[in-house]
C-alpha cells in the first residue's frame, strides 16, 4: 500500500491527517487503513451532526425586506444593480426572481453581466 511508504506518497495525500500524525510510523497508518468501522459508532456520528445548527439561521434575509427594495424601482438599469446588490447582501437568486416575477435563470444572467 503506498501509504506505507512515504517516499511515494502523492502529492494530493501528503497533507492527510494520518500522513501528517504518522508519517515515520507504518504500522500505526496500516492499524489506521484496515481498522473496521463500528457502525454504531459511526451511526451516533451521522446524528451528532444532523443536530448541528446551521450558522445564520436567524441571519436570513427577510423576503419583505427585499419587496421594499424594489418596489419603487421602475429603471432597468436601476433594477438591475438594485438585483446585484441585493444578492451581494445574501438574497438568493430563486428569491430574487420569486419577487420579481422573473425566471431564476434570468437573474443569474444579471448578476453575471452587472455583477
């Protein structure tokens, strides 16, 4: 196995978490590589995570908030910067077109020309 022999590491692997622990060890990264996983171990894990809170939860910007920003924009080029700012501030772009009556995919395209 090449990671038994750390001369012939690839380069993509030499930052590894077991390479970096281990390198001067070859029975340590043998134990590490053919250890069998405890499922049940692995399945407290998986849950663990899935009870993580997602980061700016409550941070999401308000639908509402977006309504106001284009409700007395009646200037393409206004609405369109009003698109690209609005995205720069965390709007996404489905929420965006949902707003304005537009496809997503148009949006998309704005933001990529203005953006």
């Amino acid at each position: 196995h090449y990671f038994l022999d750390y001369e012939h590491i690839p380069e993509c692997l030499q930052n590894a978490w077991v390479i970096q622990n281990h390198k001067n060890n070859a029975e340590a990264i043998e134990a590490f590589l053919t250890a069998p996983v405890d499922g049940q171990q692995l399945q407290e894990l998986k849950t663990a995570s899935s009870l993580v809170e997602a980061p700016n939860l409550d941070n999401t910007p308000k639908e509402e908030d977006l309504v106001k920003m284009f409700k007395k924009i009646k200037d393409i080029k206004k609405r369109n910067s009003t698109i690209v700012k609005a995205y720069k501030e965390g709007y996404s772009q489905h929420r965006i077109a949902k707003v304005l009556g537009m496809a997503q995919s148009t949006i998309h395209g704005i933001i990529k020309r203005y953006g």
